[in-house]
C-alpha cells in the first residue's frame, strides 16, 4: 500500500480541486491510502469516505516576507505531513500558491501537477519576461505532471531540458456523470446550447456571445457559472439583441443535468489546461464545438469539432450554427484513457523507482 499526499490550496472551485479529490478517491479505491492537505479551511466539494483531509496552518506563515516564507513554511509543511501522516510514496503540488511552498519542500517523489498552459496563464510575452524568473525559481529543475501534451509542450520551450516532464491526463468518472446527471431534474429550457464555465478572461464569453448572434441559431444559449467577467457578459447579450435568448443560470452544484439536456456544448476559450468539461458533454452523449486553443480540446476532439484559430468569431459561429443543425454530426465517443481508474494507475507509476 502507498502512501500519497495531494496538497492543494483549498477545496473551492470545480478545477483543480476536483481532480485532486476524484485522484485521491480512486487512488483509495485501488487499495492505497491518499491525503489531501489543504492550506486553507476553505471546502465547498462534497468530501468522500475514507479519503483523509488535513489542514495545514499556512495562514501562521503567510505575514511572512516573500523571500524566506517557502522555505519556512516548506519545512513547516514537511514536519506536518510527517507528524500526521507519515513518509509519504508520492507527493503531487496542484496550483501556483503551493508549488511556490513545496518548491522547497525536502518530501521525497514530489512532483508538481501542472493544470493549465503556463505562457497563457501568465501572459508571458517571451523569453525575456521578468515573470520567467520567478516561474523558473519554482519550477526549473523539478518533476512536473502536465494535464494534456499541450501544456507539456508549452512548459519545455519554457524551461528547456532543466526539468523533467510526463503527460497524464485529468481523471474522468464516467458513472458517477451520468448518475448525477440523472439525480436531479431537467433544466427548465428545452433543446438549447450551452456553455460551462467560470466568466473568467481565458473563458472568452464575449467571443461566445458575438458567435452565438451571428450563427442565426434558433436554438437558445444556457451559460452556467458565475464570475468576474459576468455582468461584462450580460452586457454584451443585451447590446447584442440576443439577451432574451441567453440564460445565465450561475454557479451549479450539479451542472450535468444542463449538459445532458443541452442540444450542444460551445467551448470558446482563449486557452486550456485540458477542459473537464468536453469530456463530460462526451460522456454524457452531447456533442461539443471549441475552439482549438492551446491547450487540450485538440487532444480529445477531432479536427471537424474544432474552429481555428480560435479568434475567429464567423468560423465559430458557422460551426455553431452547423452543429446546431445536425449534432449527429458532431459527437465523438469516449476514450477509456481518460478513466479515473487508468488516470490514478498512470500517478502510481511515479511511485515506483
């Protein structure tokens, strides 16, 4: 049996959080024991029997100075995980404000889990961005998990050679979707189109929304998630003439009843880690558009579901409206490399010398 501890942030947001806690879920199932430390007591998910969660004090550390904060609260970080866990087999970093910690973390096998496109999420301009520096501090040198081949890619012409890099792909529950998406009931639109995720810049809901008015879709527009870019957002809608036609639902607990329900998905993103939730419209039957975006929806779509480049508003919105009109057309079926199972089997490899 391993021993694997799984340190993220908190436990608030749909990202990150939930493939840590499906990893650490299916890691269990497979007989080994999975930890999940928290920085903050922040926990919006649903925890599981028998996948242990702890909570690391990091707010005693966080009054630090910047310059000598990752090596005390490292060391403070490694006592804990001893003290409370014992020597763990594998240790995975998820999200920037750990990985800054755990970069100096002595843990041995730490690996950092690397969620989205690095150039895109720190809008680096080139080799000579000041932000490089302090990426490389982090990270040059280190064992790192990459989410789709994209964000590997991205991550070598970043860091060259001086680190050591693997693909393995988000963990996927296919029983688990469809038994939530059949738990609660239909949303109330009927034979719409709809769009999943946080109203965030990389999310690119204004290019949906300019796309959605040109494609002279019939069909309505369901947008679930809540965010800074929102009310930017229904803004736009309503200068558009479209606003009796898009429904911002917000934030759901259970959004796979609004995937299943929808006629198709639209993903309009500036750029991906790998996107959860093409593969949930997929496992769910429903067929998905996106633009083709570094990174991810290349690797799991094929090339007739995808519009490039992805700034290309009339292409999208041609592709909306075909798909739209003949989905049949459009869905693509489910690869069993996403399983959870086959995902968390791929991370205890790393346990193995």
């Amino acid at each position: 049996m391993k021993t694997i501890v799984l340190a993220v942030f908190s436990l608030q947001g749909n990202g990150a959080e939930r493939v840590v806690q499906t990893l650490a879920r299916n890691m269990n199932a497979l007989g080994h024991q999975a930890h999940i430390v928290l920085f903050k007591d922040v926990i919006d998910l649903p925890l599981d029997d028998g996948v242990h969660v702890h909570k690391f004090p990091y707010g005693l550390y966080r009054s630090l100075p910047r310059k000598m904060r990752a090596k005390i609260a490292a060391f403070a970080f490694d006592k804990y995980v001893k003290k409370h866990i014992g020597m763990p087999d594998l240790v995975l970093s998820n999200l920037y404000p750990v990985d800054f910690i755990l970069s100096q973390s002595r843990l041995p096998n730490l690996h950092f889990v690397m969620h989205n496109n690095t150039s895109q999420e720190y809008s680096l301009t080139g080799p000579d961005d000041v932000k490089i520096a302090k990426l490389t501090s982090v990270y040059a040198g280190k064992n790192c998990v990459c989410v789709s081949k994209g964000v590997e890619e991205d991550l070598r012409v970043l860091f060259g050679q001086g680190l050591n890099t693997r693909t393995i792909y988000n963990p996927v529950e296919p029983e688990s979707i469809l038994s939530q998406a059949a738990a609660a009931a239909a949303p109330p639109q009927k034979d719409f189109i709809v769009n999943v995720g946080k109203f965030k810049k990389a999310k690119r809901h204004d290019r949906l929304l300019r796309a959605y008015a040109q494609s002279g879709t019939p069909h309505d527009l369901v947008l679930v998630g809540t965010g800074p870019f929102q009310s930017e957002a229904q803004s736009l809608a309503q200068s558009l003439g479209i606003a009796d036609r898009v429904h911002f639902v917000g934030f759901q607990k259970n959004p796979f009843p609004f995937i299943k329900a929808a006629r198709l998905m639209v993903v309009s993103s500036e750029f991906e880690g790998l996107n959860m939730t093409i593969l949930e419209a997929i496992v769910l039957g429903v067929p998905v558009v996106s633009t083709d975006c570094p990174s991810g929806p290349s690797e799991i779509l094929p090339p007739r579901n995808l519009v490039y480049p992805p700034d290309d508003i009339a292409a999208l919105a041609e592709k909306i409206a075909d798909a739209a009109q003949r989905p049949e057309t459009f869905r693509v079926d489910f690869s069993d490399t996403f399983k959870a199972e086959a995902v968390a089997r791929e991370y205890l490899k790393l346990t193995t010398p």
